[in-house]
C-alpha cells in the first residue's frame, strides 16, 4: 500500500510537471519567489514557470518534511530574515539583563550600556549621538513601555527610531 501510494506520488509529481512546463509563457519565467517562500520545495522548484502547479508542489515539499522550518530555522535554503528578528531579540535579550542601567543612562542621555544596545539594534557608531538624544527625548515613553517590558521597550524604541528622520534607516521596524 506504502509503495503505492509512493509510486502514485511520484507520477503525479512528474505529470504536474510537465503539464505545467507545457503551457508556460514567456512572461511566467521570473526567478522564483512570490510562492511559498523558501526551503527545500522552493530550491527544487525555483527554475521554470511559476505556476500554481509549481508552487503547490514547492509549498507540499515544504510541508510534508517539515523543511521549510528547518531551513527558516538554519537560515538554509534560500531563507532569511535579514538578521532583524534575530537583532530585536538580542536587544530585547540585553534590555531585560540591563534594564536598571539603560534606564539610567537613557535619562543621562548616554553610557556604555546604551551604546551596546545601539549596536545591537544596527546603530552605527556614527548615527549613535542620534540615538542617544533620541532616548533622552523620548525617556519618559519609554521607561513606560519598560514598566510592561523590556521587550515593550525596544519595541517602542523602534517605533521611535522609524519615526526619526536619521534613524528611520537603521530601525527594524521597516
């Protein structure tokens, strides 16, 4: 039964194929990518037309193995995130161990602690007297979003920093 069914797969597999190469137009032969994203289905079938035959077998590959979660998770198989969800976590991470002293140092508008978390939110050491006034100015909403979380503070941090005209470009938020 197993070995059937297998079998079955595998000539619909190939069937889908070809009937989905066959009609294909010129305009269809885009790089692959407004299907199901990444993983090992949209690595098998990245090349030939986008069809939902295609994307349907790419997003079935995906689900079937678990995958596209394996490779989302190695950063493999043509997935990323672009390091933004791994940078608020590290800064959320750094805020909530040095919560007492960014606040501190946020009022006093500057420090070791708040230059670190600039960094780990992609500040560069040039745009960090930006952020650092920024903070400062914006103290007050902040350290209320702290008394929720430090991971509502840096959330609120971001916003802020989307909003400023010189730190809109850094900001994860975009």
């Amino acid at each position: 039964m197993m070995k059937r069914l297998l079998i079955l797969s595998l000539a619909v597999l190939f069937a889908g194929i070809q009937v989905g190469t066959a009609g294909a137009e010129e305009l269809n032969r885009k790089p692959y990518g407004d299907g199901p994203g990444c993983g090992l289905g949209a690595q098998i079938f990245h090349e030939g037309p986008k069809t939902m035959l295609h994307q349907s077998l790419a997003a079935t590959t995906n689900a079937t193995f678990f995958l596209q979660t394996f490779a989302i998770t190695t950063g493999t198989w043509g997935c990323t995130n672009n390091g933004k969800f791994v940078s608020i976590e590290h800064a959320t991470m750094f805020a909530n161990l040095n919560f007492d002293n960014l606040s501190q140092e946020m009022a006093q508008g500057g420090g070791e602690h708040l230059a670190s978390l600039a960094t780990l939110m992609g500040v560069p050491v040039e745009q960090q007297p930006a952020f650092f006034a920024l903070t400062q100015e914006q103290y007050p909403s902040l350290m209320q979003a702290g008394q929720e979380s430090p991971a509502a503070m840096v959330k609120t941090l971001d916003d802020a920093m989307a909003a400023h005209p010189v730190l809109v470009k850094v900001s994860m938020a975009r």
